[in-house]
C-alpha cells in the first residue's frame, strides 16, 4: 500500500487504526485485516 499510494507506513497504519475504530474493517492475527460486511443498524 506504502509504494501504491507514495505514502509512509504511519499513514498508512494511522488510516488502518480509524478504519478500526469506526468499525469498518477487523484484523485477525496472523490472518490479516478485512472490511467487514455492512451492517444493516448503523
């Protein structure tokens, strides 16, 4: 993702984490990180 979008690894970690926390994407260890479905209730 760094060399698609020219960018560090911190911002690329820092967009990761707000994914996160709104609740769009989930990490699995040593399985990765995934969007998760759309939810109906938001």
């Amino acid at each position: 993702m760094c060399a698609k979008y020219d960018v560090s690894t911190q911002v690329i970690r820092s967009a990761m984490l707000i994914l996160r926390a709104e609740g769009l994407v989930e990490g699995h260890q040593g399985r990765g990180v995934y969007v998760r479905a759309p939810n109906a209730d938001r």
